[in-house]
C-alpha cells in the first residue's frame, strides 16, 4: 500500500485530502490496523483525515 502518512498528511483541518482514495485502498484488516495507528500523530491533520476514514470505512464495511 502506499505510504499513508505520506496520504494523510498536507493541507489543513478543513480539507479531506486523499481519505476517498485511501478508503479505497483499504482492504484488509491489517490495512485498518496501520490506518488506527495514525490516530495518535502528532500532525493534527493526520489524525483528523485517519478518523474521518475509519469513520467511513466502519459505516461503509463493518466486516474490515
């Protein structure tokens, strides 16, 4: 998977950036697994976009 930090980052709070794309390249559970670990960033923009794509990810396709 590309490097989603790389994905994540850039921008500010208001922006979604990439997380359309990034949803899209989750595919399994250890893809959710390192998408979590960026909750807890130091870059504020970081982890909003990571929240907003586990949000998504969670009502979009509960079985991940």
């Amino acid at each position: 998977m590309l490097q989603l930090q790389q994905l994540l980052s850039g921008g500010d709070l208001r922006s979604v950036g990439n997380v359309v794309f990034i949803i899209a390249q989750i595919k399994s559970q250890e893809d959710f697994d390192e998408l979590f670990l960026y909750l807890v960033h130091p870059d504020q923009v970081v982890v909003m976009r990571a929240a907003d794509a586990i949000e998504k990810i969670a009502a979009e396709s509960p079985h991940i």
